[in-house]
C-alpha cells in the first residue's frame, strides 16, 4: 500500500486537454485502466447517451427545469488546473480548511482531483484504506470492481448518475475493516476553480462489521463567471453492526448547479446517518436514498439548507425498508429569504414483509421574504400492515410572537431574526453535533443574514 500521507501527483499533459462530454473522452480517460474499469465507463456512456435529459414532465423533477440550469453539451470535462499542480490553496480555502475540528484523516480535491491525503498512522496498521479512486484502481482494484458504480449508485438510475459513472476523475475510497472503531472525523474539502465546467467526482464508503466511521465533506468555489456542473455520486455502504455518520456541507459560489447522488446501505443492526448542508451554489440538486436492509438497522436522514437572493435547492428522498424491525427518521428544514425556492418530495416504501417498520419524514420551510417559495411534497407507500410511519410538512413566516419578544428584551429586528433563525435550523445540526460542524455551518448562515 503506498504512503497515505504523500501528495497525489498530477496526471499527464494529456489529461490536462479539455474535453467534450462525449464517446471520445470516455475512451481517452478509459486508457490505461484495468478492462473492467474501461467497459464499466462504456456501459454508463451508452446509458447516458440513451437517456433523456430529466424535464419537469417527470414527477421527480417537476420543481426544477434541468435545461434552463445547465447545457451539457458546452461543457467541457473538468482539467487538472494550476492550483492542482501548484498545491496552492486559495484563502476561501485555507480559511475554511483551518475551521475544521480535529481530524484521523484528510483529503483535498481541487476540480475534481485529489491532490493530497493523509491518515494517523495508527489507523493504516489496523488495515484502515484512506486514498484516492485513482490509486485505488490499481492498489485496490477487486474492492473497486465490485462495489464501485454497481447495486449502490449504479448508471441507470438517471442521466446524472450515468454521467458521474462515465466521467469520474477522481475521488475518495475510505474502507474501514472489521471491529476498527475511528473516534475522530474523517474530512474532506474540495475546491473548484474550473469554470464552464463538469466537474465529476465519487466518494465510495464501505464500513465493515463492528466498524464505526465519521466522515465530514465540504464542497467550496468562488462565484463563477459561466455555469459550471458539480457532480457528485456518494456510495455508502453499512455492513452488520457498523456505525456511520456522513456529513456534506455545499458552499460553492454562484453560477454553480451542485448535483449529488447518494445512497446509503444499511444492513443489519447498524446505524447509517446522513447530513445535507446546502448554502451555496445557484442550483442544487440532491437525491437521497436510504436502504435498510438487515433486521435492527436505522438511519436518520438530516438536512439544512438556506437561501437568498434567487438560488434554487431540491430536495428529493426516499425511505427503502426492505427488511422487517427497521427505523428511519427524516428531517429537512430550510430557511428562504429575497426570491429563493425551495422543493423537497421525499417518499417512505415500506416493502412487502418488512413489518415493525418504525419511519418518519418532516420537512419545515421557514418564509423570510413575500417573494421566496416553499413546495413540499411529502409521501408514504406501504406494503406492510405492521407499521408506523408518519409524514408531515410545513411552510411559514416568522413567529411574530418570538420576534416581539425578543425586540421587547432589547434585542434589534436584525438580532431578533437572526436568533429565529438560527434556533430554527440549529435543531437539524443539535441532532448530528460532530467537532466543528455546527459552528461553521452557524457562522455561513449569519454572513447570509447579514448579507456579506
């Protein structure tokens, strides 16, 4: 296994050379890489070329008009940049980077690259993998080769997910082997500077039994000058008895649509919990499933997001309990201010036998503007009659009780908003409190009450 603390080096003056979305690319980026690899890009090609482009005919996409946001035919697959070669961090990085709570291990992606990783070495003895999709291919390949772009976030589950499969530069593979516990997060951050660009990544979790794994990702740019696609495909998967918390904080800059796919297996007796942060970006996209599959498994399915100006967050998830004694909670909150939109449809699918299902959805939508918007859409299949499942959404203004209140304490209108605010959506992070989280997250909220 090679130094997990070494930098990764930047590739080829041939991989630099822009390229279209196109059969050309997949076979130029297909060179080289083991057979398996090259026909897997080809298969999730040919099911991207064979699939429409989502339109808001589609239930699932009824809230956001994918042609209007972005043109994929003008994009150009993401290249090694300067600051990849360099290892220069801009400030908005290194800012960000030094707000981190302790870690056990470290990964920097710039545009879609990574280019530094580092792990205790205490955790490399106990068989702990921290390292790069790219080196993984050829250090770890039967690992790859059956997990990766297969039962977890396969090609056909929709246009952008057969994009992330056939354009994938780069990205984290984090194994964690059986009975290995580690007690301090593991971070992520990754920058984009690559305008005009599609910018692909997959990050592939495996926590094996008795494991128990934190990983915190941050995903940053400055504005863009043209519409630049943040893909991303996040593969987690829970073996028996195994504890995972995976956190995704958004803060990219205007001009960007951020589009993630992400799906969680649960088996038996494990705890498989997720967090979605989402502040930045023009549009942000998310589809959230999680699976419970072993008797004894639970996820909580956490999100926050807050909006101003007019960008544009949806939300779409899903509750699979496939197997009986199985527990979910879900909670989307947000808060919308100026001419901001918010969508959000989340289903729960109980399937036949998995009775004893114990699972809830709320999503609350928390008005600061006449001219924002909220569309929730919240719903429920089940196949079981040995179940308790619940949903319910909500769309409103401030509490004018708790604003006058707090005026009459002496606070001003900008400190009453502010404390609503922050007590509204402070209950989602209070649920997931991970070292360094809650207060970087509080603190992007308040510059965008502030409006810096």
């Amino acid at each position: 296994m090679a130094d997990p603390a070494q930098a990764v080096e930047a590739s080829s003056a041939e991989e630099d050379a822009p390229s279209s979305l196109d059969e050309c690319t997949v076979e130029r980026i297909s060179q080289g890489a083991p057979s398996w690899l090259s026909e897997r890009r080809r298969h999730a090609w040919s099911v991207f070329e064979n699939t429409p482009l989502p339109s808001t005919r589609s239930e699932e996409w009824r809230y956001t008009d994918v042609s209007l946001v972005v043109d994929l035919a003008e994009l150009r697959l993401a290249t090694h940049g300067a600051l990849a070669k360099n290892g220069s961090r801009p400030a908005a990085l290194a800012a960000a980077m030094d707000e981190d709570g302790a870690a056990s291990g470290h990964t920097l992606l710039i545009d879609g690259n990574v280019v530094h990783v580092d792990l205790e070495p205490v955790l490399v003895e106990k068989g702990v993998i921290l390292t790069s999709l790219k080196s993984a291919v050829q250090e770890h390949g039967n690992l790859l080769e059956e997990l990766l772009a297969t039962e977890v976030v396969p090609p056909e589950d929709g246009k952008f997910q057969a994009l992330s499969a056939a354009f994938w530069t780069d990205g984290v593979l984090l194994y964690v082997p059986p009975g290995v516990k580690i007690d301090l997060p593991v971070r992520a951050s990754r920058w984009i500077s690559s305008y005009g660009s599609a910018v692909c990544t997959r990050t592939l979790i495996v926590a094996e039994p008795g494991s128990q794994v934190s990983y915190i990702e941050e995903v940053l740019s400055e504005d863009f000058e043209r519409r630049t696609l943040v893909s991303s495909a996040v593969e987690i998967i829970a073996r028996d008895g195994a504890q995972v918390q995976y956190v995704s904080i958004q803060r990219l800059g205007r001009g960007a649509f951020h589009q993630s796919a992400q799906r969680t297996l649960a088996h038996r007796d494990c705890t498989l919990d997720t967090l979605n942060v989402n502040l930045g970006g023009s549009v942000s996209r998310l589809d959230l499933n999680a699976q419970l599959l072993g008797p004894g498994a639970h996820s909580d399915m956490l999100g926050l997001y807050f909006g101003d100006e007019d960008q544009h967050f949806d939300h779409n998830t899903s509750q699979d309990h496939v197997a009986p004694d199985t527990g979910s909670n879900l909670l989307y909150k947000g808060a919308l201010d100026e001419r901001s939109r918010a969508a959000f449809r989340g289903i729960i699918r109980v399937h036949p036998g998995a009775q004893r299902t114990d699972a809830y959805q709320t999503n609350r939508n928390l008005l600061l503007s006449d001219e924002a918007r909220a569309d929730s859409l919240p719903n429920l299949e089940i196949e079981a009659d040995d179940v308790k499942c619940s949903h319910g959404a909500s769309v409103g203004q401030l509490d004018s009780d708790a604003i006058f209140y707090l005026l009459s304490r002496g606070l001003s209108l900008q400190q009453a908003e502010r404390l609503v605010v922050l007590g509204f959506l402070g209950d989602v992070m209070a649920r997931l409190p991970l070292g360094g989280v809650v207060e970087k997250v509080t603190r992007a909220i308040e510059r965008k009450l502030k409006g810096a």
